[in-house]
C-alpha cells in the first residue's frame, strides 16, 4: 500500500497526470523506440503501436491502479495485474525490462509537466510504479515457474485447415518430439514469426483444442485493416506457412480459464473470432463430462463467417444438457436467428458462470443483460484480444 504521503500526494496530482497520461505514454513509447527500437522490432506489437491501442492500454492501466490504491489501500487489484501478468509472460518480459521502463515514463512524465514534478510528486508516483512493477514481477516469476521457464519452444506444423475465407486452423507438434503439456481450457500461446523486414513479432491466439490433446491447435483470422495496414502475423501465417514449416511457441497462458464445478450453469458466449477460447472450453466440459446446464450464444456475420462452426456444434451435441443459440447478421437460415446476438428470451438459470470473448461492444452488451437476468458480476469473465481497453477503463 502507499504511504500516507504519497497517498495524499498522489491524490492531490492524480487529476492532473490523468488528464495528460496520454500524451505522457505518447512520448514514452516515443523515448523508449528511439532508445531501444529492437523492442518495437522484435516485442511489441507494431500494428497496435501504430494504432495508438497499446499507449491507450498503459494509460488507462496506470490510471486505474492508482485510482485503485486510493480507493482501496489495503487490496491490491489482481484481475488487472494477473491479466497483464500473463500477457506479459507469454511474451517473455523480463525484470530487467521494468528499469527499463521507468526511465522513459519517468522521463516522459517529466517533460510534459514540467515544473509540476516535484521532488515530492516524483517520489510519490515512483511509489505507485514500484508497487505495481513489483507486484507483477512476482506474479511473473510464478507463471515462469509453473510453465518451465518463459523461453520459446519450437512447434512443427502438421496440419493447416480453412475454416472459412478469413480463418485458418494451424496443428503443430514439438519439433524436439517431446511431451505436450495439458492447458487450461481458454488459454491462448505466444506465436513468432519472422517477417519478411527481419522483425520477429509475436502474436497470441487462444488456443482451440481439447485441453488433453496431443497437439496444439489454434485459429488465425487473417485481419484485414481497412483505414489501417492490414496485420502482419496474421498475413503472414496465412500466406506462408504450410505444413513442415516451424514456429515459436510460448507456453500456455490466460486468466479466462475454465473454473466449473459439474453440475455447475455454464454460458459461453462469443463472437467473430472470439469463439476460439469457448471452442476449448465446450471440449473441455464435454470431456469431463460436465452434467450442468450449458448456455451457448454466438453472433457472426452469417453462418459462413462463422469459424469452427461443426466443432461448436459437435461439442454441444456431446453435453448432457446443453443449447446453443447462433445469430447472424445476414443468411441465418434454418434454427438460426437473424441479428445481433439478444439474450432477451434465452433462459439464464441462477448461479451461472458466464465467459464471453468477441469485440467490445458486444461483451458490454451481454455483459449487461447477463446481470439484468440475475447473474453476479463476479461471475462473468471476458477476454478481449488485443490491448485490453476494457480493462484499462475500468
């Protein structure tokens, strides 16, 4: 927790850093490129960096956990740090990385408020940047730990599948031969590849297999940028990797994980993409067969947009009792439903644990009409892919 002082001076000046945390984390990444461009080359996300995303993620993340501190001094906010925790190992940052890191935004703080930084508001909002450093290092260690270590494994691709226009499946095995380590269902891994400049970007991607299965198995939509470059990864997995090819690969790892007990009300709800982590989580449930009712919702353009749609089908149909709901913008066709994903006549039953993954307004949405069916907020779990907005906002 903060000292008193720091507190109160963190309270005092929160307004201001608020206000200008844009332009702050603006002129960090800025500072920390130009000082270390290896990160934006081979670490973080080019397409996000370009897209302002990620300046808007740390901002709000930065803002949100000191807000947190004041409002709540003796409880430290673990969903946010685990959830960045584990963004962060699956990518590989180090500790080291975190001096790094206070340099510049120390640097950057210092150049946009000027005289406003004090000796006095400098100690204070290192305060805060430790506590939150620290507290995610450690949680770091113990994922590095559980994992095995936060290196790459190469992974051989077996098998690539075409799910749709825009959505390809990639099967991969150990290039080593050696074992394949369960996940938990709703996990995703860190993906490199190297591209044609001589970056190494890494990508995560929710990983679409039963948690027991003797290969990984994810599913890459390939992003088409519209005002903005089209995505990089995603372009290049589905242009050039075939079968034989070889990719890094983290471990597993992801806070939107599977938590049920049998008899348990589950939903799953998704859409887009976002049905990748619900396509593990029905494997995983008809696997332990899960006697509960299950929920299933998902929205999508139309049935052909719709990725893994057998194998959302088959999973359900192998569940004691389970429904599942599709909605599509255009095309529904039989036992489907035209439009946007309502919840509004779907029976919600009490004590369901609800997951939901798929842009943001659509999770708001669901998220929303959940808790108007009863269900608590802290028993609905999201993902969002890409910088975590939500997250940062609150």
């Amino acid at each position: 927790m903060l000292t008193e002082q720091s507190a109160a001076t963190v309270r005092a000046t929160l307004p201001a850093v608020g206000a200008a945390i844009g332009e702050i984390t603006e002129r960090f990444y800025d500072r920390l490129f130009a000082a270390h461009p290896e990160l934006l080359r081979d670490l973080f996300n080019r397409g996000n960096q370009a897209a302002g995303t990620q300046r808007q993620a740390l901002a709000g993340s930065i803002a949100a956990f000191a807000t947190h501190l004041l409002d709540h001094p003796d409880r430290r906010p673990d969903a946010m740090l685990g959830r960045i925790a584990h963004k962060h190992a699956s990518l590989g940052v180090a500790p080291e990385q975190y001096h790094v890191v206070h340099e510049h935004l120390f640097a950057a703080i210092a150049e946009i408020l000027g005289e406003a930084v004090t000796p006095e508001v400098a100690a204070a909002w290192d305060e805060v940047y430790w506590l939150m450093a620290n507290a995610l290092i450690a949680i770091e260690k113990r994922l590095y730990e559980e994992s095995g270590g936060p290196g790459p494994r190469r992974w051989e691709v077996v098998e690539r599948v075409e799910e749709t226009a825009d959505v390809t499946t990639f099967r991969l095995r150990p290039a080593d031969g050696g074992p394949v380590t369960a996940f938990r269902a709703g996990q995703y891994v860190s993906v490199g590849v190297t591209l044609p400049d001589g970056a190494r970007q890494i990508r995560q991607y929710s990983l679409t297999g039963a948690p027991a299965d003797s290969v990984r198995q994810f599913s890459v939509k390939r992003v088409h940028g519209g005002p903005t470059p089209d995505g990089e990864v995603s372009t290049h997995l589905h242009a050039h990797v075939r079968p034989g090819d070889v990719l890094e690969l983290s471990e597993p790892y992801g806070d939107l994980v599977l938590d049920a007990g049998d008899d348990t009300p589950v939903l799953l709800a998704s859409a887009g993409i976002g049905v990748t982590p619900m396509i593990a989580m029905l494997a995983g449930l008809a696997a332990a067969g899960h006697r509960g009712p299950v929920t299933v919702v998902h929205g999508d353009r139309s049935p052909a947009d719709h990725a893994l749609r057998a194998d959302h089908t088959a999973y359900a149909g192998k569940l004691a009792d389970a429904d599942a709901h599709f909605f599509y913008e255009r095309d529904a066709g039989p036992g489907a439903r035209t439009g946007l994903v309502d919840l509004a006549d779907i029976a919600v039953r009490p004590g369901t644990r609800a997951y939901l993954c798929g842009p943001l307004p659509f999770m708001r949405a669901v998220r929303a009409q959940l808790i108007g069916k009863g269900v608590a907020p802290a028993d609905i779990h999201y993902e969002v892919f890409g910088p975590d907005l939500w997250l940062a906002q609150g």
